[in-house]
C-alpha cells in the first residue's frame, strides 16, 4: 500500500546561536500522529542523503532527523544513513526499512544520486513509509520540475522522478513577494508560467501532502498553482482532499 509523505520542512530543529538543535517534530498538522499509524514496524529507520559526498552535514542532519523522531515519540532499533560511503548497501538498507527519509537539499545533485544507486527499482515493491522532506518530495514525481532559485545560472530544472506519484509541489512557500528580491521573483514567475503545463501544489513550512492507494490529503497551509493563477486551498490544523484535482 502506498504511504508518502510530502513536505516541505518537518520544523525537527531550532536554531540556537549557529547551530541547529532538534526538537520535537511540529505536529500542528497531524503529521506525527499520521506516521505513527502508518508505520507498521519500528526497526529500521533509512535516511537518503541529498549531496551524498558531504559526509559531514550528512552526518549532522541525519543525527537531528533521528534525534527529533525520538523526541516525537516515533523510537527505532536501527538507523541508518545511504550516502557515497554506504551506496553498496542500498538495497539492504532499502529493504530492511520501514521508514525511507528522502533529505532535503541540492534537488538535481539528489536526483543523479537517486539514479547512481537505482533507488526507483529498489522503490518499486517497497510497503513502508516514505517521506520527502523539500528536494526529496520534488524528486518522487514521474516528471520533477524543480523550479531555477538562481535565476539563469540555476541547474537543470527538468528530469525524471522516482516515479511514486504525480504530484508537484513547490516547498518553502511564501504567497508575498514584497520582500523577494530578483532571483526571487525569476523563480516565482518561472513557477507561475510552469503552472500553465502542470498543476503545482505548494507547501508552507511545516505543512505536507499524505498520499495513499485512497486518498491524497493536504494538511497544513497551502495554495494550489494552475493555469498562472495561485489559490490558497487550506489553512493550519485543517485537511483539503485532493484526489480528483488534476495533477498533469
């Protein structure tokens, strides 16, 4: 059965001076209480590196990853992160896991190490959890348009997904664009003109999509992107279904 979790940031950590320090996961939209029904089994825990070579900040964000699921009362035997030094371990991890955390990060740079370990096969008969968090939600679509934040020297924006759903979203959303400066606002148009091939559902920090075989719900603020046009379609501590919107 399908289990995804889409979002755009989990908000497992504060800031403290320069350091991020975790905390327990924000629940304001039920996704704690919605992975710990989803979750079958709690004995491996897998953590997907977005820049697999940066063995450092995988080390750090994983570690807060962890630690926030165990403040949040979601406890497991064993963790485990994939990156370069355990790529050969993939289809283990992978299999062995009842929770698959796609990390946030450098989205194409996260998408050719996707392909580098053929996580979409080893995906294809998985049953756990799966959650995306930013670069990791935008990677599970068939078709990934990863909108250019850095105006014309942005990376590639469009190129094959994980193939777990149709769904794009954009993470990090903010509907004012007063304070944006032009890299911002190349991006945000970018968006808008892109929303008039695809429909485009974007996350506000702490909100996310939850896709099953039966449904497709939106927790959270968010804002559906279609046809050049953004409409707000679900507040804080409410539920939007979206299961019959067309998501091309």
């Amino acid at each position: 059965m399908k289990k995804l979790f889409f979002t755009s940031n989990i908000k497992n950590y504060k800031q403290v001076g320069n350091f991020k320090v975790a905390k327990e996961i924000d629940n304001i939209n039920g996704i704690v209480d919605q992975l710990k029904c989803a979750i079958l089994n709690f004995d491996s825990i897998l953590c997907v590196a977005s820049s697999p070579d940066d063995i450092q900040k995988v080390n750090a964000y994983a570690n807060i990853l962890f630690d926030g699921f165990k403040m949040s009362g979601i406890s497991f035997k064993n963790y485990n992160i994939l990156d370069n030094r355990t790529r050969n371990k993939a289809k283990e991890y992978v299999e062995n896991a009842d929770l698959v955390f796609l990390s946030g990060g450098d989205t194409y740079i996260q998408n050719q190490f996707f392909k580098e370990i053929n996580l979409k096969n080893l995906l294809k008969e998985y049953n756990g959890v799966i959650i995306g968090q930013s670069a990791g939600s935008l990677n599970m679509a068939e078709s990934v348009y990863n909108s250019p934040e850095y105006g014309n020297e942005s990376k590639q924006i469009y190129f094959n997904g994980l193939g777990l759903s149709n769904i794009n979203i954009e993470p990090h959303f903010c509907l004012s664009t007063i304070n944006f400066n032009e890299l911002e606002m190349y991006q945000r148009n970018n968006i808008l003109e892109e929303s008039k091939k695809r429909t485009i559902f974007a996350l506000c920090d702490g909100s996310h999509i939850f896709e099953t075989d039966q449904s497709i719900d939106i927790y959270g603020e968010a804002y559906i992107i279609k046809n050049g046009d953004i409409t707000k379609i679900c507040e804080n501590a409410c539920k939007y279904n979206i299961f019959n919107v067309e998501k091309k």
